[in-house]
C-alpha cells in the first residue's frame, strides 16, 4: 500500500542531556517476534548485556493534508552495561527508508553505555487512505528487546473539496422550466473560510453559495467547514447538451486563497425527435464513422416536428459552423404526408477537403430558429478520416 514516504535518520547523540527526563521501561518483545533469523543477527552476546531504552514508541501526527509532510525524533538509550548494537529492519511499507547515522549505506551500529539514537521520521502523505500505520523496526542484541518497532500513524486529510462530485449532473430540462442542483464545498483543516467569488463565462447559470452550519457540515463528508452551492440553470439554453465550467474561489481565515474547479451538465430534450442511424439525442452528436479523405462522406437524419402549426413560417436555419470542411443543411421533405413537419438533415464532408492527416476531427453547428420553445440548437458530429 503506498501511502507516503518514511525517511528514518538515526543520529547517535552525545552523553545525556542532565535536564532531558527519560522513561526508563524496557521495551520487551513479544516471543513470537523473535526468531531464529533474528537471534543470529548478532555475534552471541559475551559480558554484559545492554539494554534498550526509549521514551516512547508510538506517535500520531494527528491531521495531515495530503502532500505535506512533518517528522517526529524517537529517542533510543543504551541503559546497559554492554554494547548496544543496532541493525536497520525490515518496514512495514515498501516505500519505507531507513538511513542510520545519515547514511544510506550503513546498515549496523553500536552505541556505547549511557549513549543515545535518536531515530527521526519523516512521513509524505500520498496516498487517498483516510488514515495511516506504519512500524518502522530496529533489532538490537538486548535479549529482552530484540525487535524495537516505533509506530507512527495519522489522518489524511482535505484543506478543500468538492461534494458529491465536481462534475454535477443535473437532471434533464424539461417544460422550459429552469433546473436546480445543489452541491457543496468543505474543508477538513478550516471551520471558519469564506467564498471570496464565483467565476463563470455563461449567463445561462446562476450559482449561489451559502454558508454551513451544525448537522449540516458535518454531513458533509466529516468536514470542520462547508458551504452550499445552489446552482440554477436557465430554460434559455440550447436543446441538446449544455456544459457550463466555473471556479469557485475560496479563502481561509489567514487570506490564503485557493480556486476549486467544477462543471456542470445537462441535457435539454427539444420539441423534437432527431432519427438516424448513429445520432445520439441527449448529446446531438452524430458519428460520422471512418472513411477515406479522398472519398469524403455524406450522412442524412430526420427531424419530426410535432407542433408546427403553433408558428407560422417556422424555420430552422444553420447560422454559425466551427469545422470548414464539414457543412451542414436543413431543408423540408417535401415527400412527407404525415402530420407536423419532417426536415431532413444533411452532412457532408466533401471528397479532399480535409488535406491533413490527422483525419479524426469534431464539428458543431449552431442552428436558428423562430419555434416558441427554442432559441438554437447545436448539432454535433465527429469523424475519423483517414
């Protein structure tokens, strides 16, 4: 599991400090984290044994913000009357390092009577865990502690996020009646930030935030702090997909300010229905397919009107094209018996119009039209010339 770095330095201090107060409790080993591995680490111990000493063996770093890192200084004494020796253990995370005495290579050390290590770890958070544990082991030849694992640990935490999603998928819209969704942003590190501004390029979206307080922060994945975004978006826009992007700009009590990305998007359903083969309705897109540039390709869909007799002279008229060598045209079927009105749609990319061989390609076409129900609509298709 890679969830951060550990960097373990261990220092070999001087003679003890007179004013330093040291917890003078042998670590003792459980006996079935000693094994026969272990015992022949070391030479077999001749004389008096040392004895391993430390102030404390576990600690929690608390809240951590991803990509940051902190360290905390364990402190080893060799309280005995022999030579402590030290070799580098095995991690508990593959990620994990070990450096004694600065020094990537070394991989054993003795400490004398009365002298002291201090082991200090270094923890990156990098990992999406919510929270971390990690032993970082020394073996030693005290025979009451051979194995001395210090254990950190500590939560992963967001200073912002968006929730439930970044990208928000309202409903489709229908009845020409504006559509809402909600959304929130909290922060796991902040209980008091503001909204400083939302930025936005469409007027077709109206966004609102408003501040969080009580039950309702915390329902907001555990955060310390949240606002509410209601967002409102217009009957006025275009049938088929609409995609809008914004920013919402944040700043914390310190005037730090930060910028959360979001979209939202939705589908508008026309007073219409588009038939043909590879036309997808909730986007507008046609798939042209593969084809060879020198050959060019033509499509044709159909598009029943249900309730043309509410407009008279109704048109629908391509105004604006983003791709010059793809065209498009609306004209009536003339042939066409049925009720309402039938318009044929025609695509064409002309044979050794696209010249470059980077053949697969996009097109959008925006069409105008007097219906009571609409203002445009965009038609899109995409291809692969080859």
């Amino acid at each position: 599991m890679k969830i951060g770095t550990i960097v373990l330095v261990v220092v070999l201090g001087g003679a003890a400090v007179a004013s330093a107060v040291w917890v003078s409790t042998s670590i003792n080993s459980p006996e079935s984290t000693t094994t026969s591995d272990e015992e022949s680490m070391f030479p077999e111990l001749v004389g008096p044994p040392p004895k391993v000493v430390a102030d404390e063996y576990i600690y929690d770093f608390g809240s951590m913000e991803k990509h940051t890192e902190q360290e905390h200084i364990f402190t080893l004494r060799n309280e005995g009357e022999g030579i402590l020796k030290i070799l580098k253990g095995k991690p508990t995370c593959k990620c994990t390092k070990f450096l004694l005495n600065d020094d990537e290579d070394l991989k054993r050390m003795d400490v004398a009577p009365g002298e002291s290590v201090k082991v200090t770890v270094a923890w990156k958070v990098e990992g999406k865990s919510p929270e971390f544990q990690q032993d970082a082991p020394v073996h030693t030849n005290d025979p009451a502690s051979p194995y001395v694992p210090f254990t950190i640990k500590g939560k992963v935490v967001s200073k912002y996020f968006v929730h439930p999603f970044r990208t928000l998928v309202a409903p489709d819209m229908v009845d020409n009646e504006p559509v809402s969704i909600s959304a929130a942003v909290g922060s796991q590190l902040y209980d008091d930030f503001e909204v400083e501004s939302i930025e936005k390029t469409s007027d077709l979206i109206e966004i609102t935030a408003r501040k969080l307080d009580g039950d309702d922060v915390a329902g907001v994945r555990h955060a310390t702090g949240a606002h509410a975004l209601d967002i409102v978006i217009s009957p006025k826009i275009p049938v088929g997909r609409f995609h809008e992007r914004f920013t919402i700009v944040l700043k914390n009590k310190d005037g730090v300010l930060s910028k959360e990305k979001m979209e939202v998007t939705l589908n508008r359903p026309g007073p219409f229905r588009v038939v043909g083969p590879k036309f997808d309705n909730h986007t507008m897109t046609l798939n042209m397919g593969a084809f060879s540039r020198d050959e060019g390709k033509k499509a044709q869909l159909s598009m029943f009107i249900s309730n043309k007799e509410e407009v008279e002279d109704l048109y629908f008229k391509v105004v604006e094209s983003t791709n010059e060598h793809a065209t498009m045209s609306i004209e009536p079927d003339e042939r066409w018996t049925g009720k309402g009105l039938k318009l044929l749609l025609k695509f064409e990319i002309a044979p050794g119009a696209i010249e470059s061989k980077e053949g697969q390609g996009r097109a959008q076409w925006v069409v105008e039209t007097n219906h009571p129900l609409l203002e445009t609509v965009r038609f899109r298709a995409k291809y692969q010339a080859y």
